[in-house]
C-alpha cells in the first residue's frame, strides 16, 4: 500500500470517553494510530464502540480522558482553533435542514476559515468553492436549495463544502449512512481519489466492511476492547474481522472479503 | 457567480425601505382623530402650535417611532434565538423571554421607592425597568440555552419554553397578590403595555438600545452563518461556539428585555417576521436575511401600529392583540410546512 510518508494523525495512547461530576466514563481503552499523507483510512467498529467518540476527540469536540492527537506532528491541543480549522475539516452525520439555503453558501462556509469579519468571499474564494464543487460533481447544483437535495447529493455537497475548508486532513462520520449501494461505492471512491491526487489523508468511519476492505488503503477496528490497525489485506491474515464479527452469525471470506452469513 | 440574488434582495429592501416610511407617516397621521399631512409636518418643524400639533409632538411621532423600534428589536432577537436554538420557532415569546423580563419588572415595581419626578429619577426609573427586565430575560434565556443544549427535539425545547413562561407569569401573579396598592396598579399599567405609553427619557434609552443590538446583530451575522449548521459544524470552522453563542443571546436578551420593559410582552413579532423575510427573498444567509429581517419588522409594528389605532374610534386596540392576529397565521403556516422536517 501506500508508502508511508509523514503522518498527518497521530493517535498517541489516547483514551475516549466522557467525564460527569468528576467520574470519567471510558469507551474505549487507550490505544494508538496514526493515518497518513494521501492515506484513505476507514474506521470500523460495531455500533456504541465508540467510533462517533473518537471521530469528535479527533476533531476536538471532546477532550480525551488521556493520551493526545497529534495534527501534522503537532499536538492538536498546541493550536488556536483558527489554525486547526485550517488543517481538519469535518462531515458529520447531522442532516443539517436550513430552510432557503443555496448549494454554494452552504459549500462556502469551509471558507469561514479564510474570510474577514463579514465572511465576504474574495475571487479566489469564489473559485474554490466552485472548484470544490467541481470535485464532487455538484457545480451544476450550486443554486439550488440543501433542501431540494437527495440524500447522496447532500452527501457530496459535504464532502465539497470540506475540500474548500482545504485542510490537509478531512474527517467523516459515516459518510454513507442512508445511501443506496452505488451511491456508497461512489462516494468512498470520490474519498480515495481525493486522498491520492490532492494527497489528503481521510479518515471515515462506516458500516460497509466489504466496501472498506476493497477501497481503503488502511484501517482502523476497534474491536471489544481491542484496537487494530493496517492495511486491509494485514489485518485479514491477524483474523481481525472474525473478532469484529464476534458472537455474530456473519463472517468474512478470507479470500473475497465478502461478508458470509451462517445459516443454523 | 449568481447575478440575480443580489438584485432581487436589493429590491426587498428599497421596497421594505419605502413603505417604513410610508407607515411611519400613516401612523403619525391616523388615529381617532386623523392630522392632515401639512398639518403634522408644521408640528414636527415647530410651525404649528394647536392640540393636533400637541397630539404629534407628544403622542403620535414617539408611539411611531417606539413601534419601528421595537418591531427592529424583537425581529432580530427572535432571528437570532430561531437561529442560534436552531429551531424555526423560537422567539422571545414563545420561549417565555418575554415572561422573564415581566417577572424583573415586577420585582423591581413592587420593590423600588418612588424615583421622584425629576429628570434624572425619570431617567433612572426607566434605566431601573430596563435593566431589570433584561435581568429577568436573561435568567429565562440562560435556562432555555441550558435546556436546549440537552433536548434535541425542538417541539420537546418549545413546549418547556411554554411551561417555563406559564411558571414565571405564575410566579408573578403571586407577587401581585402579596404587593402594595400603588406598585400593584404601577405593575397592571405595565403589563397593559402598549406602544403609546413610552416616555420621552424611556425613548432614548430605546433608540439607544436598539441601535447598539443592531450593530451587535449586524457584527454577528458571519457567526449566526456558522452557527446555523450546529456546534460541531461550526466549531470545525474555528469557531468558539460556547462563547459566540453567549453573546448572540446577550444580544437578543438586550432587544428583548428592553422593548418588553417599555411596552409590555408583545408576541409573535420576533417568530413571524423572519419567516416572511425568508419568503420574501429566499435566502438563509444572514447577510441578506439580518437587514431585511430589520426592514420587515419596522413596517409589521408600523402597520400592527396602524391597524391598532384606525380612524373612527375613540380607543385603540391592545398592540398584543393586533401582533398576535397578524402573528399567529404565520406560525400556523410555518408549522406546517415544517411537518416533514420536525
């Protein structure tokens, strides 16, 4: 995979969860990871392990219970929140509904970042949000109402209002809930071509074990208290998936990497 | 790039500019008894010494002026609280603000010695309604940000704002049962509120108030952007969302508390008027939506104003009731339009 250039995220033995009248709640136990420089990485973890957690500590929504996040070798914690929002850009899995809002206002908002007291968008930040949109495939769509959108469009238009945050490091929180197959194909090949011709590393949470296993350069899987990272193919032959899939009645082919139910 | 928005948005203004003032005058001109034009014009230059110039100079001009005031006021507070609760139908009615800032008057009326005649006790006394209204607003506002901040649903945020403005007139209605006389009748006056009522020391603590608000307001409107999308959005932009948030609603508590401390709670203006700017230019950028938002509010009070006071009778109807006539549909409308989203 990959040759690993400089790491944009570095996970340094960090403890997710969340504190309430001074008793901290662990979800997950400490553990370290990093993603890299043009690096596609998916996140996978069965559902209240703990993924939307750690995606919010990476952003810096929520403080960690320990352990640090290291942005562009640096910790995160080190940067005004000006300068973190020029290098992490985030995509949530709130379906934002603003009445009467433009496709490319809400793509211009990534510009926030860049522009002066009223927001006003210079030429050149004009052409990035064109651009961005471009990138996705949605520029025809630039006048058109968020509320008018289907929801793979919505997605797209996310994901573009991300690039023109330009950020080396873009952050999705399951990106292809509530899409249809194609659809979630389509998108995480949109992330993998991003991450290798722009060189962004972005990392993705999901469901789609298949999906990730084909397009994703690495993975992160955070198993019952167990944390794995490496290239998909890796963490095939460490029977990885098996754990993923515990007590369950599915399992993973290891030759396809297609996903096998057993039928009692 | 998009030629046309600017165009049609600069064209709501002009219109919206235009007919505030064409309000502002028909709402100096009619009453119970209608002025002719010229008429009012040498009473506002000081020409024209009559009862009617009276009726100008010391009623009609500073009622229509507190109307445009106010409906800029609660416009942009409710604005902002839609925006900032991120629910299309807060307001500072709705959510029992206004309630809060009755229960600060009502603490300061039955509680304050006679502020004597003078201008300067006048000036404090009015200063005393303002400041403790806005006290009283903020205390309702920092519990509704509180609530909203745990309760996702925003029917679930709205009907807690309902049963917290039920408690607090509650509490009040205890007061009155416990207070004196003088301050009990001080206090009903106040509650009966009215455009018309406002003095001329009251008047420029308003115009005061409201034009720092709209600056404040019109400072904030690359933040109310960011904060349109939610904390996590918006704090992935680099913003400071606690701290943003804090001040937007310092903001509207200001507007609000102070138009309620001089004309009483007046409802259905700060959630009705942004809709209809959102109808009328189709855009949700705070840019375009803020100025026309303020636009829109002056001419809704002007004509609720005009409507309240129509030639023919001696008495004008109470200001609540015209806003809420006015009001109301709107809201009905709003709410179901929002059934697919709520």
């Amino acid at each position: 995979m990959a040759a690993q250039a400089k790491p944009a995220i570095e996970v340094r033995g960090l403890r997710i969860g969340y504190t309430a009248k001074g008793v901290q709640r662990e979800i997950f136990p400490a553990f370290s990871a990093t993603a890299g420089e043009a690096e596609l990485v998916a996140l996978l973890g069965r559902n209240g392990r703990g993924k939307s957690t750690l995606m919010r500590t990476i952003i810096g929504i929520q403080p960690s219970l320990d352990g640090s996040v290291h942005i562009l070798e640096k910790d995160m914690r080190s940067y005004p929140l000006r300068t973190l929002a020029t290098l992490v850009s985030y995509v949530s899995t709130d379906n934002v509904k603003v009445g009467n809002l433009k496709v490319f206002d809400l793509v211009s908002l990534g510009r926030y970042p860049y522009t002066g007291w009223f927001g006003t968008l210079s030429s050149k930040d004009k052409e990035v949000v064109m651009h961005s949109l471009a990138m996705v495939g949605m520029e025809a769509y630039a006048w058109q109402n968020t509320s008018c959108l289907s929801d793979g469009e919505r997605q797209r238009v996310m994901i573009a209002r991300a690039l023109a945050q330009d950020t080396p490091i873009i952050v999705l929180d399951e990106p292809t809930a509530f899409l249809d197959l194609p659809n979630r194909y389509e998108i995480v090949l949109l992330l993998k071509q991003l991450a290798q011709e722009q060189r962004r590393a972005i990392l993705f949470s999901t469901h789609d074990l298949s999906i990730a296993l084909k397009i994703a350069d690495r993975l992160w899987v955070m198993c019952d208290g167990e944390f794995h990272q490496g290239a998909p193919q890796e963490l095939m032959l460490n029977s990885v998936f098996d754990k993923l899939l515990q007590n369950t009645r599915l399992s993973v082919d290891h030759e396809t990497g297609e996903v096998r139910v057993r039928f009692e | 790039m998009h030629p046309r928005r600017n165009k049609r948005v600069a064209a709501a203004g002009v219109t919206l500019a235009t007919l505030t003032l064409i309000l502002l005058v028909a709402d100096v001109l009619l009453g119970s008894e209608p002025v002719p034009l010229a008429t009012a014009w040498r009473a506002l230059l000081g020409t024209e010494q009559s009862h009617l110039s009276q009726i100008i100079l010391g009623y009609r001009f500073p009622k229509a002026m507190v109307a445009l005031l106010v409906g800029v006021s609660l416009s942009v507070s409710g604005l902002q609280m839609q925006t900032v609760f991120r629910n299309p139908l807060a307001d500072p009615y709705i959510l029992g603000v206004s309630s809060g800032a009755g229960l600060g008057v009502a603490l300061f009326v039955m509680g304050y010695s006679v502020w004597g005649t003078t201008a300067v006790g006048a000036l404090l006394a009015s200063m005393g309604y303002a400041v403790s209204a806005c006290v009283g607003a903020a205390f309702i506002m920092s519990i509704m940000l509180t609530i909203s901040m745990r309760v996702r649903d925003i029917m679930a945020v709205l009907i807690l704002g309902v049963m917290i403005g039920s408690a607090t007139s509650a509490i009040i209605s205890a007061l009155q049962f416990f207070s004196r006389e003088t301050a009990l009748k001080s206090y009903v006056l106040w509650t009966m509120g009215g455009l018309g009522n406002v003095t001329s020391a009251q008047l420029y603590v308003l115009i005061a108030v409201t034009l720092a608000g709209s600056v404040l307001a019109l400072l904030s409107i690359k933040t109310l952007n960011a904060l349109m999308q939610g904390e996590s959005y918006a704090r992935s932009i680099g913003y400071n969302v606690g701290k943003n948030r804090l001040a937007i609603m310092l903001t509207a508590t200001l507007l609000t508390g102070t138009a309620t401390a001089f004309c009483g709670p007046i409802g259905f203006i700060g959630v009705a008027v942004p809709h209809v700017a959102r109808m009328l230019i189709r855009e949700a950028d705070h840019r375009y939506l803020l100025p026309i938002t303020m636009l829109l509010g002056a001419v809704a009070m002007l004509l609720c104003d005009v409507i309240s006071s129509l030639p023919g009778y001696e008495t004008s109807l109470p200001i609540n009731t015209v806003t809420s006539l006015l009001g109301i549909p709107i809201v009905i409308l709003v709410i179901v339009r929002n059934q697919k989203i709520v």
